[in-house]
C-alpha cells in the first residue's frame, strides 16, 4: 500500500499520513516516528492502561510496545492501517508482560478523570466540576478497573478493544491476531464475568443505588460500563 503527501492550495502541505510518517521512519526521518505516536499516544496509553490496570505498569507496556514498533517498523506491509499494526504491537506488549509479571487485579486508576478527545465530561453548563458527580465517577472506575483485573488477560484486553475503546469486533482482531470468533467468544466470557461482579453498576450506571436482583444469574451486559481514562500517558 503506497500512500504519498499531497499538496493543499498554496504550497501549503497537507499532514503526513500514518502510512507515509513509518515508511519516512524507515527510510531514515529522525522525526517521523515521534510525529506518529504523538498523533495517536492518547489512544494507545488508553488501551495500555486499561488492560495493565494500573498507570506504572502501563507506562512499561506503552514503551515496551513503541520500541517495538520503533525497530520493527521496517517489517510492516500494510495488511491493515498503521493504527491497527501500533495498537497490536501494544496489546502484545501489555499482555507479554502480564503473563511475565502474573497480574491477575488491577489498582485503582489515576485521580484524573477528565475524558480525553472531547468524549464526555464531569463539567456543568457553566464549566465547573459537580464534586458529587466527580466522586461518583471515581468509585464507577475504581469499580469497573477492579473487576477488569479480575479477567484473563486475553479476555480483558479484548473487552478494552471492543467494549471500551469501540472497535470493531474484525479490528480488534486483526489487533490481537486472532480469529473474529475468537473476540467474540472472549467478549461474551469476559461479560459474564463482569455482570457478576458489576452487578450494581449495571444495573444502576448512575451509581445511586445498587440492588441486586434476587437471582445470582445476571444476564451479560452487551458492554461494559467505561471508566474515564486519563487524557495521556507520560512524556515519551
């Protein structure tokens, strides 16, 4: 796949593509792999995040898997988008070191809670945030990220993929490199985990009150509840 700049009215350069930024890498550009992950680091520490559990671990993950990139860069082919080879490269990273490690439970995430990309938000109409809303935003995330440490690693970052980042079920596999059938089957195990465990939370996603119902077979949510990532990792 060969992708090339264009030129917008005036001389004036449109960005590189994600295609041409690695191929630029490759052939030498000093720059060109930053400028990449840059445009996608919020993203990719979200995934890191959420499927290590907590931010240390995840900052380990996130750089485990951009030196691999960094030296495999030369090995892409683009059978799939860049974003898709980084996110895999990623996720394998996050999952070779929670077999290594052996983590089965994940800490509470960070105390910031503001949204990255725009996508919702804690704040009134008049821009201030809601202490209350705040702190039950808080406890939702402690929540989900407790259960989510609970999970396999497979089953967890496939659930990240799908339910929480919203990829499509063929994109996340193509990111784990495995069967769509195989996300799927993950997803649904990985739910029915979690419908147990976030019981109250599903039931009640405003957190102002939990009752359970009397059986202990909940049915599967069809996603999980999402806890606010922060806005980006460390500094590279």
């Amino acid at each position: 796949m060969s992708e090339t700049p264009s030129n917008a009215p005036g001389g004036a350069s449109e960005p590189r593509t994600d295609a041409v930024l690695l191929a630029a890498h490759v052939g030498g550009d000093r720059e060109a792999f930053g400028e990449l992950f840059n445009r996608h680091r919020d993203r990719l520490w979200a995934v890191a995040l959420r499927t290590m559990g907590n931010p240390e671990d995840a900052a380990d993950g996130l750089q485990d898997g951009m030196v691999a990139a960094y030296r495999r860069a030369a090995s892409f082919r683009g059978e799939a988008q860049v974003t898709t080879w980084l996110h895999r490269v990623v996720v394998n990273a996050c999952l070779d070191r929670l077999r290594a490690l052996k983590i089965r439970r994940a800490e509470p995430l960070p105390d910031d809670l503001e949204e990255y990309g725009g996508r919702g938000s804690l704040a009134s109409a008049s821009g201030a945030v809601d202490p209350a809303e705040e702190s039950l935003a808080a406890e939702r995330s402690r929540q989900v990220a407790q259960a989510l440490g609970t999970l396999p690693p497979e089953q967890r970052a496939a659930l990240v993929l799908v339910d929480m980042e919203g990829y499509p079920v063929a994109e996340a596999a193509a990111m784990l490199e495995c069967a769509v059938g195989t996300v799927k089957s993950r997803c649904s195990r990985g739910r029915r985990r979690l419908a147990v465990l976030l019981v109250d939370l599903i039931d009640d996603p405003s957190g102002e009150s939990g009752a359970a119902t009397p059986s202990g077979n909940q049915p599967p949510p069809r996603s999980v509840p999402s806890p606010n990532p922060p806005r980006g990792p460390p500094d590279a």
